[in-house]
C-alpha cells in the first residue's frame, strides 16, 4: 500500500495535518522488530492498519463492543485480518503487563472522562496503564488533540457538538503526563488545518501549515501533539 493511500486510511480526516505523526512514528519502528502491539480506542482501527502494514500482530481494542465490529470490516477489507485480533478494554483499566513490544493510539484522551473536573488524572493514569503494558523497551506511538489557540476553542464550541465537552490538553501538561518513560519524542503541529470546511479545505490549509505557519506559530496555538514514548 501506498503511504498516501495508508495515511487517509488510517486518520480518515484532517489527514494532512494528522498524518504528520508517520515521521516519528516510523523513527521509532527503526529501534525495534515487529512483535506484539496494542492500539487504544480503536474505533475504525486505523492505527492498527498501520501496525500491521508494518508487520506486527495487533490486538485492536475499544471499550465500545460496536466500534470493534466496524474495525473488524475495515481490516477484513483491507486484508489485514489474519494480524488483528479484537478486544473490549477500558484503557483506565489495561489487565497486561510487560506484553507488547508496542501501543498506539490517536484523539482517545479528550473523550476520557469529559464530564470529570479530575480528568487530568484520568489522562496521566492512561499513561501509567500503557506503560505497565509495555515490555520493557517498548514504545508507545501517540497522536492527539492540544487546546489550540483561543480561535481553536471559540470554533469548536460553535461548530461541534462535542466541542465544549472534549478535554483538549494543555501541551504544557505533556511532560507531566510522560513521566514515567525513559525517552519522549513530541512535536506539535497544525493551526489553519483545523479550520477547514471540509476535508479538502482542511488538507490545503494544512499544506499551508507545513510550508510556513507550522515554523512561526508558537506551540501554544497548535492544535495536534505527536510523537513516540520509550519505555
């Protein structure tokens, strides 16, 4: 498969801002053999599409039974079935230890608790059930909303219904979040790209993003933070 064709399947919107991620995510599929990996929140399972393009066996998981039935039919059709397996998991709640060689997952942690004023230690207890189930060495693979700029919340509390409920985090609060693994890799990326209307529009405006505003626009006013944590 094609890494223009794999990066829409396995972000499915806002791809040319999303699929930024593949840059440190293959850097850090350099450092260890396909083995056993893990993806978190899998709704449709795109990242476990890119795991097993990759050569691993993955096991797809969503703590909502009907997102992994969808996944299983997208794998099937992508031929990629024979290397997923399917399973119900709390990400709050990760019953391995030291079992994967590798775990994934992109947008999860804003839709984790939102009606909870402690959702922060909710996040950061996601973090430390990852890297229990990691062996040691092993990697986690993340893409996932920032707050953005002010603009970025004023649209999204006008524009999606789920806009004023998402917990976007504070890129200020990644270190803390991290601390548990040996190595941390982040970039910080995306501000017109959000904006868009439409997927074209979003994927032309983060054209836009990667030829300049990516390079002038503080990390306070971008809106996706991607990267790869050792363990």
């Amino acid at each position: 498969m094609k890494e223009k064709e794999l990066k829409k399947k396995v972000f499915e919107w806002d791809t040319e801002s999303w699929s930024k991620s593949f840059e440190l995510w293959d850097e850090a599929l350099k450092n260890i053999n396909p083995g056993k990996a893990l993806e978190l929140g899998g709704r449709r399972g795109g990242p476990s599409l890119y795991l097993a393009s990759k050569g691993f066996d993955v096991l797809c998981t969503d703590i909502n039974k009907d997102f992994l039935d969808q996944a299983r039919a997208f794998h099937e059709k992508e031929n990629v079935s024979d290397r997923v397996k399917y399973e119900s998991l709390d990400a709050l709640n990760i019953h391995y230890e030291n079992e994967f060689d590798v775990v994934i997952f992109k947008s999860i942690l804003g839709g984790i608790d939102r009606d909870n004023k402690e959702y922060k230690e909710s996040h950061k207890k996601i973090l430390k059930e990852i890297h229990k189930a990691l062996k040691p060495g092993g990697y986690l693979l993340f893409a996932e909303n920032l707050m953005g700029s002010k603009l970025h919340l004023t649209a999204r509390e006008k524009l999606r219904k789920w806009g004023d409920t998402w917990r976007y985090l504070d890129h200020r609060d990644l270190g803390e979040y991290f601390e548990p693994f040996s190595q941390v890799k982040i970039k910080r990326g995306g501000f017109a790209g959000a904006f868009g209307l439409n997927e074209s529009m979003k994927n032309a405006f983060g054209k836009i993003d990667g030829l300049l505003l990516n390079s002038i626009t503080p990390k306070s006013w971008k809106y996706i933070a991607y990267g790869y944590a050792k363990k």
